[in-house]
C-alpha cells in the first residue's frame, strides 16, 4: 500500500517506521514547510494519507486529500463541532473516505468497549456518581483529551442521569489548579491533569457511599497509537466513507 504522511512529528515518524516494517511504502511526507505537495504526483499516488496535525489545520487537509482522490485517516481533535455535518456528507453521499478516532491505541479501543459495557449496567444504580480523570504530557494544548470526550459522550448516551459532560479542574504543568470541583449532578466532569512526558492515561470512575469501582488505561508510549493509525489506514484501503474503530475492532 502507498501512505502519505501529513504532519512529520514524533507521531509522524513513528508511524512511518511501523509502516515500512509492515512492507508499506511512504510515497509523499508533508509537513508546515512543503505544503505545496498536496498537489505533486507523489501524493495523487497514495491509497490512504495518514494525518496527525492541529485542529486548525485538519479539515483542510481532508479537503486536499479528497481533492486528489486520496482516502484519509485522521487523528486530529477538535474540527468536528465546526466541520462535521460537511465531512459526513462528503463521506455518506460524496463518495469521499475518512477513518477519524480521537485515538488508534488497540488497548483504547478494548477500553472503550468495556466503558461502554459498564455504563450501561451503571443506568440502573443511581447511587453511583461517576467522574473521569486525564493525563497528558505538557505538550498536549487541549483539554480535555479529544478521547476523554469520545469516552464521556459514551457514558452519557448511555446513563439516563448525565445529560452531557463538561471540564472539571485543570492542573497545569506547573501545579496550579482551576476550573470547577463541584459540578452540576447531571453533568460528568472531567478532569485535566498536564504533567511530565506523559503518553496517555485515563480512568473513569463510579463512587457511591459503600464503594467505588475504577477503570483505567495507561499508555505507555505512543507506539500503540502508531499501529493503531497503520492498522487503520490497511482497513480504509479496502473500505469507504465515514469510519471509526468500532469498525476496525468490533467487539
């Protein structure tokens, strides 16, 4: 398969690594220097362009790619609320293929499941507040994590109590705290922590009066992401429109 990559970060280069040791070719890298690239042969060529930039740049780099006919698998957070309903429809009814996930991880995508699981017994025992937690390296700009929001928009389709989610207190990388401790019942709060070099973690959990049940993923490195992001594009060269992990791995 012909990848190009956009965006030539940590993410990037890893990416590229795991893809040449699974017999794949780099046709076309494009970084903030080489824009003009998305319009050389090169990148025409590719089967899928794998993208991890910024939210400021992620829906125009879809354009580009569906401009060239070349499929896209994206890890960029925080263009769907502006961009979405554009992007389905070019997928749904333009014939144009995005596989999108707030994050590749394998193990993420098992997590997911398993929130989901429990969210669903949790609907029908009210005692048991819940409240997620997320950890991110001093680097990460957003908060909370484009897979913190994935994980709380999950519970809160599926427990009837939580109408939606909402930030919770931020500590940023120099220790000092803001944001909210006490937050509407019906609302699920979601903590930011910026520390150290941190990959990834995040842990949901239920705390009643008697008890209090805890689930966590723990990144140990991006290199989870990087399959997860190859494993993806393998999956978008054989399929189209509008895909997500669930498709990927449906358990």
């Amino acid at each position: 398969m012909k990848i190009a990559l956009i965006g030539y970060g940590k993410m990037g280069r890893m990416i590229e690594e795991i893809a040449l040791s699974r017999g794949h070719e780099i046709v076309s890298i494009i970084d903030i220097d080489n824009q003009q690239d998305f319009d050389s042969e090169a990148f025409a060529s590719a089967d899928v362009a794998i993208e991890f930039t910024s939210p400021q740049a992620a829906y125009g780099n879809y354009l580009r790619c569906f401009d060239k006919g070349v499929k896209v698998v994206s890890g960029s957070t925080g263009w769907m609320k502006e961009h979405g309903d554009e992007i389905r429809h070019l997928c749904q009814e333009g014939g144009k293929t995005l596989f999108w996930a707030s994050n590749f991880s394998v193990g993420m995508a098992i997590f997911q499941a398993v929130n989901r699981y429990l969210a669903k017994i949790m609907n029908g025992f009210a005692q048991y507040d819940v409240r997620m937690e997320e950890t991110h390296h001093i680097h990460k700009l957003d908060a909370p994590s484009g897979t913190a929001i994935t994980l709380a928009e999950e519970i809160t389709a599926a427990i009837d109590r939580k109408q939606a989610w909402t930030p919770g207190l931020l500590t940023a990388p120099d220790g000092t705290v803001c944001g909210e401790k006490e937050v509407d019942p019906s609302m699920l709060a979601i903590d930011s922590i910026r520390r150290d070099e941190v990959p990834g973690i995040h842990s949901i959990c239920y705390d009643s009066a008697a008890d209090s049940i805890t689930i966590t993923h723990d990144a140990h490195s991006r290199q989870g992401f990087a399959l997860g992001a190859v494993l993806a594009a393998e999956y978008t060269h054989q399929h189209q429109g509008l895909l997500t992990t669930s498709d990927l791995f449906q358990f």
